[in-house]
C-alpha cells in the first residue's frame, strides 16, 4: 500500500502535509499509512474516498 500511496501523492504533486491536510487526519498518521507502519480504517479511507473522487482506493489500500 505505501508505495501505492506514495505514487498517487506524486500524481497530483501534493506534499505528505498537504494530503493529511485535505484528508483531514494527522502528518504522523499520514507518515504512518504512507509507510506501511498502520493501516487505515474503512471509515478512513472512505474520507479518503470523499476528498480524492477520482482515486483508486482498491488499488490504493487493498491490492
């Protein structure tokens, strides 16, 4: 997942920061999805889901 998350970061040119900001979750929880340390819950990705529409979750979080 990190390395997923990390490319999709990279698309649309957006800093660690900017994403938590926009997801709405912390920079530390961000870093920590990012690197694989935890994994999101359903209801966060959902929200994740509401702020980034044209996003692949499934490839994202789940493959």
């Amino acid at each position: 997942m990190q390395n997923r998350l990390k490319e999709f970061r990279n698309s649309i040119n957006k800093t660690q920061l900017e994403i938590a900001n926009i997801w709405g979750i912390s920079l530390s929880f961000y870093k920590q999805i990012e690197c694989g340390a935890k994994n999101p819950s359903i209801q966060t990705i959902k929200k994740f889901k509401e702020k980034f529409p044209t996003a692949d979750t499934n490839k994202i979080f789940f493959t």
